[in-house]
C-alpha cells in the first residue's frame, strides 16, 4: 500500500469493514464493542503511512486481533466491569423436540452459543482459536499478536480447540449435558450443598444480570451458597434451550417471569452459567410460557 489520499484509505479500509467486524464480534462477543475496535482500527489507519503496510489486510486484522485481546484482558482483570449481551438476539425455547420452525431457530443461534463456548477460553486461546479456525489466519500472525513464537501459538490454539470440542456444541446438546444441568437445578431446589459441588467445576464462572447491573462471583463453594438462597423464590421452572445450549426457566407464583439461565458444561462439570434477573431484559426476550 503505497501513500495515499484520504479517499482511497477510506475506500480500501470498507472493502474490509465487514470482515474486521466478525472477527472483533467473535472474539468480544458484544456487537458494541467490536464496532468499537473496528472504528479505532480505521483511526489508526488514518494516520498511518500508507508507505509501511505492505499488506493491508493482514495490517488491519493484527490492529484488530490485539485491541480485542487488550480488551478481553481488561475484562478478565476487572470482573465486574459489565457482561454485556445482545438481549434482542437470545433465542429461547422450550427443550424439548423443536418444531420445525424452532428448528430453524436453533439453527441461527448457532453463532451465537459459540459465544457461550468461547467465553470460557483465556484471552489468547480464544483470539487463536477465533482467528486460525474462523478466519485461517496464519500461526506466525497470530504469534505476532500474541507476542509468542509460532510454535508456542499453536500450542495455544491446540489447548482452545481441546476445550471447545469437550463441550457440547449447541445444535444439539448431548444427554449428559443436560444431565448435569438437571442435576444442578434439582440440587438447587431441594438445597444440596454437596451435590451443587458435585456438578460445579472448582472455578465455576456465575454472572448474574440484575436490574442495578452484573454481579460475578466466582468458585464452586460461593456459586453452590447462592444458588441454595435463590431456589426459595422459585415456584415452577422449566428447561429450555438458550441459543442451542441447556438452561432453564423459572417463575414467580403469580405466573412472572423469575429467571432465565443458560449454562456452558465441560467435561461433565458446569463452568459457567449466566443469569438474567433484571424484569426489563426478561421482559425484551420472548420467552416459552411455563410447563
């Protein structure tokens, strides 16, 4: 790419606006926040020298890759900083054998329960694993991101791609996932402290969206003591799918909507689950009526 007038920038820069947005929305899972990177990718483009990038694309995916990656870290290292989730775009619906339009439902969400998936990876397992299996960018690329050598990138993305395939994949959850889900819930129901521990994986992840903003709480034994509090409020409940991953539904006695949860499982254990409380987002959902 040679010097350039503000126009051919900003024409070069829009035949690669589409991509740079799927990978940044795959890699930070919020439509928001990859809109972001994407924008200050094309400042930085701007006041670049169009003399030193050889190979624009590759130039813009490595700008994108690291603001996504300082961003996940900063997340990571501020877990209360807000969880956001594209509330309009969750697909729930009763577990049970989809009608062939709810089949076509699922279907769509399938891009979005990888989300699910890949947010229990590390920052740097889940931009490997978004940019090589995704986008077939290259490992010497990657590690560039990185800061590591290729050989130590594709260690890297070896270990994500390991834990993405020992979940089960959202177009159809297995038997045992749902299993451990069950038993989560009638655990929580009858207050099993152990068998809660039984199911949770030591560094279980559990945000809770409520009406003053997101609570994370970390570990097995605190997420086991909430869930046995909360279960006192529940009066009927249901298991549903949750962008093609098992959840469930519960309800207040007077027939309003209590809770909406969908949970990420791993190698027989929960190691996330994420919860909707807050009136207003269960009310922006449509949700399945009680059983």
């Amino acid at each position: 790419m040679t010097a350039h007038p503000s126009g051919l920038v900003s024409e070069d820069f829009e035949a690669h606006r589409d991509r740079l947005r799927a990978v940044a929305y795959r890699v930070l899972g919020s439509h928001a926040d990859a809109e972001d990177v994407v924008q200050e990718a094309w400042l930085r483009l701007v006041r670049q020298d169009g003399a030193t990038i050889g190979n624009l694309a590759g130039w813009l995916t490595t700008v994108v890759g690291r603001l996504s990656l300082d961003l996940l870290r900063s997340r990571r290292a501020h877990v209360e900083v807000a969880y956001e989730q594209e509330f309009a775009n969750l697909v729930v619906m009763p577990d049970d054998e989809p009608a062939p339009d709810e089949q076509v439902a699922l279907a769509d969400s399938v891009g979005l329960a990888l989300l699910v998936v890949l947010d229990s990876l590390t920052p740097s397992e889940r931009l490997a694993f978004v940019l090589l299996d995704m986008f077939a960018v290259p490992f010497h690329e990657i590690g560039q991101i990185l800061g590591k050598s290729a050989d130590a990138t594709k260690m890297v993305a070896s270990r994500a791609r390991r834990k993405v395939q020992a979940q089960d994949r959202p177009t159809g959850p297995g038997r045992e996932h749902r299993g451990v889900v069950q038993a989560f819930g009638a655990a929580a129901l009858s207050g099993d402290f152990e068998a809660l521990l039984r199911v949770l994986d030591p560094n279980v992840k559990l945000t809770v969206d409520t009406a003053d903003g997101v609570v994370v709480t970390l570990g097995a034994t605190k997420v086991a003591a909430g869930a046995r509090m909360f279960s006192g409020k529940v009066s009927r409940q249901r298991p549903v799918l949750v962008n093609g991953v098992p959840g469930h539904m519960s309800w207040r006695s007077d027939g309003t909507p209590l809770s909406m949860s969908a949970f990420t499982v791993t190698e027989g254990r929960i190691t996330g689950i994420h919860i909707v409380v807050d009136p207003a987002k269960l009310a922006s959902i449509q949700l399945p009526a009680p059983a």
